[in-house]
C-alpha cells in the first residue's frame, strides 16, 4: 500500500513538474501558434523623389541605385515608388510592401512630392502598427530629416557643416536599450564609436536642444547617438521610435560599400563594410516581421525595380539611377483622378472657410497643409 501511495506521489509531482515547464515555456517564447512568423520574402519599397536640373534629361524621378544594392545584400528585394500618384496608388503598394526606405537625397522635406507622399506612407505605417500589423521605415541623411519633420509636423533643423566628412558616433547613455543596438557585436560596436566609419553628406542638422524643444519629437523618439559637425555643432545622429519600428541615421551606411566617387571620404575599410552590412541586416530582418503580400505573383512581377534599367552616368562621379516618370500611367490611379475631383474641388473650397470659423484645418502642421493642397491641384492636371 506504502508502495503504491509513494508511485502515485511520485506520479503525481512529475506531473506537476511538466505542466511548470510547459507554462514557463510558454510565458518566455509564446505558443508557435501564436508567435508572429517570419517572412522570408521581404519586398522593401523605396521611394523615389525629383531629380532636379542635372538628371533632367534622364527622367523626372530617380532612386539611386546603392540602395537597391544595400537592400538586397542583406536578403530583401526592392519595389520603387513613384510620386505624384493617386492615393489609391499608396495604399495599394502599402499593403503589398514589409517596409519603406526614405534615402538621401536633396529635395524639401516640407513642400516637395517626396514629402508628401512620405506623408501618406508614415501615416499608413501609424495606422498598421497601431492595429498590430508590423511595418518598418527607415530613414537615410534626408529620409532622417525628413522623419522628423513628418513627427514634429514642420522643419526644426538648423545648417550645419557636415559635407563629405566621415565620424564616430557618440552613443547616448541608454542606447543599449534600443532595438537597433541592443546585443550589437562588440566589435561592430567598437568600430562605430572608435573610428570615422560613418559616412556624412547633409547640410541641415537636427540639434538635441531643437529635438528636446518638440514635445512631439522627444516622446516619439529615442535619441541613440549624435556627432558633431565641422563647426563644432552637436547634432542626433541615430534614432528610433520607442513604439513604432521607426529608424533615422544622418549618416550613411550605404555609401561604404556602394559609392565609389574618388573624391567622397568613404571607409571602404572591411570596418566600412561590417557597419553597413549590421545596419542592412537589422532593417530587412524587421522587413522579415511584416506579413503584407502582393495579391499574386504577376502584380509582385510587375512591382519590382527589375523591371527597370539603372542608368551608369559616365560623369566622373560613377553614379547609377534608376529613373521614373511622374504620374506614370499607374492603372489604379486612372479613375480616380477623374472620379475624385469634384470632391477634391468641394474640399478644396471649404477648407479656407472652415478655418475662418476657427475650425480645424489652420491648426494642421504645415506638411499637411502643404500636401492637402497639392493633392488638389495634381488631380486638376
């Protein structure tokens, strides 16, 4: 009897035991059924903006190339977007894409396309992370710039002299805290805060007293590094959202590996090269968390830059563009440019009067005021 009582005890503490692990198992990794898995098929959106007087003759928009290179080295394909399309344009390839990319450039990050399309995208990306959908953007030199402006609601930087100079980043206390950073390798680490690995091309800055100014700005983002310019100005140099998966360097990772101009200052060091494949990696594999899919095959077929030719431009500069029309004929937007105008036209009117009855559309940051109105007038054209 002693016998049987002591195996069922024994029985019964085992038990016990299993169903312990099964529930530490569980409150430390999440049932696999539950778990968010992984996408292996990352498609990365790059939008694209104006290219200005010099690259005029070649198209009216343009994506350099070194991105789309950046972008795949780490395992992720590249869809461009185009600007001054249809709003159905956006939310259509939003749907379709695991991330957006914001490159450097030098257009407005206030009045121009670029802008306001990013807008559009931003505000999408908000909308889905707030309902659980996870969806990465990162930003490069003007893509960081331009984040801030799209968060704070207006332009808040300051000029600077930090044109063709390679840095170190001064980390900020905390920044192991950070998604970006946190478990880095030591020896990535120790390259980027201990050599001039990082590679500077801007003339706007985006200063820690400007940033701490904008209460939009300091609860939205944390503050990872900073650097200082030729003059001795301190600017934030890395960030990221604390609830959005939401990325800006000033610097660029990119041009260390990819850009080959002979008289850029560039760490084409196996250093050089460690940085940017770290950055790379870490922004696909957030791609990897997003489960948006093209509707089939031939409409991810039709998206891909592939279908595209770079364009070498033999200037001394050895650059590569792809190049893009704006407005293309985007079967999407046809109707609705013609559907949506009297809308368009109704609002369009309305708004100035709503704001002299002290209603709200005044009150709106100057990027979407801005972008309200272009948005008219693009469906008048």
């Amino acid at each position: 009897m002693n016998r049987l009582y002591s195996k069922s005890k024994i029985f019964k503490i085992d038990t016990f035991c299993i169903k312990c692990m099964v529930l530490w198992h569980i409150y430390c990794f999440g049932l696999s059924s539950s778990s968010p898995s992984l996408n292996f098929r990352p498609i990365i959106g790059v939008l694209a903006q104006s290219t200005g007087k010099s690259g005029a003759k070649y198209g009216e928009t343009y994506i350099p190339y070194t991105y789309v290179n950046y972008l795949e080295m780490a395992g992720a394909r590249v869809v461009p977007i185009k600007i001054d399309e249809c709003e159905e344009y956006y939310e259509e390839i939003f749907k379709s894409i695991n991330g957006v990319l914001f490159p450097g450039g030098g257009v407005d990050i206030v009045t121009s396309d670029f802008a306001c399309e990013a807008k559009k995208l931003y505000d999408l990306a908000i909308k889905a992370n707030d309902n659980g959908d996870y969806f990465p953007i990162w930003g490069t030199c003007l893509g960081f710039e331009l984040l801030s402006a799209l968060t704070a609601g207006k332009n808040i930087l300051e000029h600077c002299s930090a044109e063709n100079i390679r840095t170190s980043l001064d980390l900020v206390k905390g920044y192991e805290d950070s998604r970006l950073f946190h478990g880095i390798d030591g020896n990535i680490l120790r390259i980027l805060t201990e050599t001039n690995s990082t590679a500077n091309f801007h003339q706007y800055c985006l200063t820690p007293k400007n940033f701490n100014e904008n209460s939009k700005l300091k609860q939205f983002y944390r503050v990872m590094s900073t650097d200082v310019d030729e003059n001795g100005l301190e600017y934030i140099s890395t960030m990221e959202a604390y609830q959005y998966p939401f990325y800006g360097v000033q610097w660029h990772p990119e041009k260390n590996i990819f850009v080959w101009t002979p008289t850029y200052n560039l760490d084409h060091s196996i250093d050089g090269v460690k940085i940017a494949q770290y950055m790379a990696n870490f922004f696909v594999n957030e791609a990897r968390k997003s489960q948006h899919t093209f509707p089939d095959v031939t409409k991810e077929q039709d998206a891909l830059i592939y279908n595209y030719n770079p364009v070498y431009i033999k200037d001394n500069r050895f650059n590569i563009n792809y190049y893009f029309k704006k407005g293309g004929t985007t079967p999407v937007c046809t109707v609705e440019r013609s559907s949506n105008i009297f809308h368009s036209i109704v609002r369009f009117a309305f708004e100035p009067v709503s704001a002299f009855f002290g209603m709200d559309w005044f009150q709106k940051p100057a990027l979407a005021r801005f972008c309200n109105t272009t948005h008219f007038m693009r469906q008048l054209s």
